[in-house]
C-alpha cells in the first residue's frame, strides 16, 4: 500500500513514519509534503491510474499556508484521506471530503491500526463487491457516527469537600488541575485549591479539549491560566500560571507543538 503524508511538523512525520513501520512494515511511504502548495503540486503529477498513486494519505489539517482541507478545492484527489489534527472540531468537516476517518494527536498506536483496518475492511468489502474504492458510499454513515462522538457531554462541575460540607464547583471557574503525590488538585481562578477523587487520566478525558490542555503527565491548563510562556531547554516551554503555583511547569517536548496551535486558537 502506497502512503502519502501531509504534515508540517517534522517531528510529527518521523513519528507517523515509525508508527506505520512498526504497524505494518508492508506499507510504502511514496512521499512526504508540508504545505498546501506543496501537495497540490504533488498530487498533480499522480492521476488515478498512475501506479506510484498514493492508496492512503494521512492529511494534517493545520499546514503552514491553512487548512488542509483547501488542497480539495485545488486538485483532484484520488485518494482516501485519513485527516490527522489536535482538534476534533475539524472532524466534521473532514469527513465531507474523502475521509474515512480522523485522528487525534498525539497519534496512539491502537488508534492507527483501527483506521487502517477500517481502510483495509472498506477496500476488501469493494473489491468483492466489484465496485471502485469509493469512501464517499460511506460518508453518511461515518458521519451519524461521528456526530455522536461530537455530542459528548463533557463535564461541567466538580463536587468537593471543604470542611465538614461539599461545594459544586463549575469547570469554567477552575484554573488548571495538577497532581502531586498521586493526588489530584485542581486551583480556581480566586485561588482556591480542592482535592479532587479522579486520576489526571480520568479527568482529562472528562473535559472539553478546547478549554484544557495536559500540558504534561501531572498537569492541565486553562488559556486563561497561562500568564508567560519561556522557551526552556531540550526544546520544552516553561510557563508561569496565575494563580501561581510554587513549583516549576514545563510543556513537555512532544506536546510543546500542539499546545502552540491550542494557545493561539
């Protein structure tokens, strides 16, 4: 299978690379492009009966000159579309083109393999069928399904004890949350700190990723929590939060790109 991927961020592109070696070291990576311009110029030269034509594209949505999504308006594509992004917002969108499906970054190994099993289960189901590997047959189904994931219902208080009583605190009113000592805290803005009964796993799957970001394994922020953000060492950033909290907060490196697009949303 011929691969193609669209991504700016080099460091995403070896890790894509070695995640689809690893997944399945069968697969061909036929080209590597980092731009809107770029890929329509690349695709130009591939129609679909070329035999170097990309099977499968895994398509970042937020390139250096826009969104992916203007490269369809440029040129034909072929190809199915597998769109990769930090934001789920997108995924609607994506799933109007040649998309059988998007993922979330950081790309998690287990979240590769079932898109290309989708790919490969939809292309074997054509075959057999004697027609062309057609994605857009089964865009009204993909999207009914994605339109569930996009209703979740993220949560919007937390009840913790103060005392001898408990408060509902609303999510907009909290800060950041952090772990230490295996416990979970969160801080509001006013400065008030609660112990949370959640793990920062449990939590972070709980909220709205356009309003949290696990900036590391023990922390999550708010935009509005972050007061500086300091380039640090071994290519990390260092932030200063309000309310401040004693202790040094780092963007780890594989998040520091992901946690830039997220800031200047």
């Amino acid at each position: 299978m011929n691969i193609l991927i669209v991504e700016d961020e080099e460091l995403a592109v070896r890790k894509l690379q070695k995640l689809l070696t690893e997944v399945d070291p069968s697969l061909t990576i036929v080209g590597v492009t980092n731009s809107i311009e770029d890929t329509v110029a690349w695709l130009g030269e591939y129609d679909s009966t070329h035999p170097s034509k990309p099977d499968l594209i895994f398509m970042d949505i937020e390139l250096a000159d826009g969104q992916s999504f203007e490269i369809f308006d440029q040129v034909e594509v072929y190809s199915t579309v597998i769109f990769t992004t930090s934001y789920d917002e997108y995924a609607l969108q994506a799933f109007k083109v040649n998309s059988i499906d998007y993922l979330l970054k950081p790309i998690q190994k287990e979240d590769l393999q079932r898109s290309l099993k989708k790919f490969q289960d939809l292309k074997t189901s054509m075959t057999q069928a004697g027609t062309e590997t057609n994605v857009t047959l089964n865009v009204d189904k993909l999207l009914r399904e994605l339109q569930l994931q996009s209703a979740k219902d993220y949560r919007k208080r937390f009840l913790v004890r103060q005392g001898q009583r408990y408060l509902s605190i609303e999510t907009n009113e909290i800060a950041y949350f952090f772990t230490d000592e295996r416990y979970s805290f969160f801080v509001t803005h006013t400065n008030q700190k609660f112990l949370v009964d959640y793990t920062l796993d449990e939590i972070s799957q709980s909220l709205d990723p356009a309003h949290f970001f696990r900036i590391n394994r023990a922390m999550l922020v708010t935009h509005k929590s972050v007061d500086q953000i300091q380039p640090y060492f071994g290519n990390r950033l260092s932030l200063v939060l309000k309310p401040i909290l004693d202790k040094e907060i780092l963007v780890s490196r594989e998040k520091v790109q992901d946690f830039k697009k997220w800031m200047g949303k």
